[in-house]
C-alpha cells in the first residue's frame, strides 16, 4: 500500500512560520517541507495543498514547481494535488462567486500541471453547501436545496474540464459535508473519479454507512484515500463532530476496513490528512493490526 501525507496543511505550515507570536513568512519552504515529509519510513506520496499559493507570498510559484518536479527522482516520490477549497463555493447562488471558483481552479490545475499528479482533489461543493445540507428544516426542503446547490456544482464542474482541458478522470471529487448521493451523479454524469475521505465519513458528513461499505459502493472510481479517524456523538441534544485524528483515537475499524484494501489490492494514493506526528501514530498502528498492508 502506498501512504502518503500532507505536509503543506494549515497547522504544520503555521508552526514553521508562527515564532513567539510573530508571523516570519520566510521561514517557511515548501521544498523542506516536502523533504522532511519524505523522511517518514514508508512515506512515498506528497500531496501538494493548492491553498498555499494564496496563502503564503511566494510560495508556490512555477519556480518552485519546478523544483518540486526535481525531487521526485531524487526522494523517489510522487505527487497528487488538492485543489484550492477555502473560500471557494463551486455551487454558490452568485454566479460572480462562482466564475471566480472555477478560475481558482483552473488556474491551480495548470499550475500544478507539471507535477504530473496522480490525482487532483476537488470539493465539487463548498462551506456554503455544507452550511445549507444541515439547515433545521424538514428533510425533503434541505434536499431540494441541495439538489439546487449540485446543479450549480454540475456547470462548475462542466467549465473546470473544458478550460482546463485536464483528462475527467484525473479529478478526485471528494466526499465532504454534503450528501453524497448527490455528489456521485456529479461524478458519473462527467465521468471524474472520486477521493475517499474516510474521516468526513466516519463523522457523518456526507452519510452514515460503514467505510467497508462506502468503498464497496463506490469501488469502481476510488482512486484515492484520505485516511483519518472520526467519530459521531449525539450528547444532550448536541452532535458532537470529529476528524482528522490519528487512527485508533475514533470509530474506524482500522484492520477491516485495511485489510478490505488488501484484498482489493488498491494501489492508489492513500494520504494521511494529519501532522507529521499524528501519521507516524497512524502508521506505527497499521505496522501492529494491519502488516499485510505495509509493503
């Protein structure tokens, strides 16, 4: 099985640059980051968060691109790219915010374009969609909007593959806080495959079926996994939400669901969305209940 990680995330990124209280942008290198990340024993994917470019001056320029596509030969890594999510709504209402998401897009597509990434991550739906998926209203009126909101998505996802001309099936359409029998007709009417997140599912976000169940189900388009625990609790009338934890601190049951993967011999990326630390727990778990799935 091949693990990867994502070392560009917001708490890593902030630690580097974050000292005493005070922002220093220029301690902060994405091709240190990608070399410390692939240090990790079995580590052999990096996955490059698109966000940063917005984020952090400078730092995801296509001179640093380029150097990026050097070190795959020297690290003996690959790459797949998450493409731009915050602030972004590819299913809002106002068509000047949508226009902008889809040029958001495109133009990290092109960006990253050198990379040759397995896999481009895209939230076909955003913030705003999640916000409205869980509006106490009744059930048939919520999903109404919702359906409202993926037909938005759908032109989104229409003008992202004609102008960044980018091949369907290189767009994993990840499973987010929205309900995903709506996001799988987006992924078969134009033919993307999808990004297991197992975490957003293990917390309920986009439905409540087992993650041995959702991956059967949708199997013949999983190109790749986000691999993350989560739980889902119902307390004095609260729901209490979590994910991107280490594996064994919520409700997956890591050697099933694993050993499912095995048996399936997946070969895609399977990246890990937590900290450096968190990964090496996750992995020293797997390395326990699940060494078949060590290579």
């Amino acid at each position: 099985m091949r693990f990867g990680i994502v070392p560009l995330e917001f708490k890593p990124a902030a630690e580097r640059i974050i000292v005493d209280g005070v922002p220093d942008f220029s301690r902060f290198n994405i091709i240190d980051a990608v070399r410390d990340a692939a240090k990790m024993q079995h580590i052999q994917v990096i996955e490059v968060t698109m966000d940063v470019e917005h984020v952090i001056p400078n730092a995801l320029t296509p001179e640093v691109i380029s150097q990026l596509v050097d070190l795959k030969d020297e690290l003996g890594i690959s790459y797949t790219a998450h493409l731009p999510l915050w602030s972004l709504e590819l299913a809002s209402f106002n068509e000047f915010v949508r226009q902008a998401s889809v040029e958001s897009i495109v133009s990290s597509i092109r960006l990253a374009e050198p990379l040759e990434p397995e896999a481009y991550v895209l939230h076909a739906t955003g913030a705003l969609a999640a916000e409205f998926s869980r509006l106490d209203m009744p059930v048939n009126m919520v999903m109404l909007i919702c359906n409202l909101m993926s037909a938005i998505a759908a032109r989104s996802l229409e003008d992202i593959i004609t102008r960044s001309e980018i091949n369907p099936r290189l767009l994993a359409v990840e499973n987010v806080e929205f309900p995903f029998s709506l996001t799988r007709e987006l992924v078969d009417e134009y033919d993307t495959s999808i990004c297991f997140d197992t975490g957003h599912l293990l917390t309920r976000y986009s439905g409540d079926e087992s993650v041995v169940e959702f991956y059967r189900r949708h199997r013949d388009r999983i190109v790749e996994l986000h691999l993350h625990d989560g739980s889902y609790a119902e307390r004095d009338g609260a729901v209490i939400h979590r994910d991107h934890i280490a594996l064994g601190e919520g409700e997956m049951p890591v050697r099933e669901f694993l050993m499912e993967l095995v048996r399936d011999s997946f070969n895609g990326p399977v990246v890990f969305e937590l900290t450096a630390t968190q990964a090496k727990q996750s992995l020293d778990l797997i390395e326990t209940q699940v060494p078949e799935a060590i290579n």
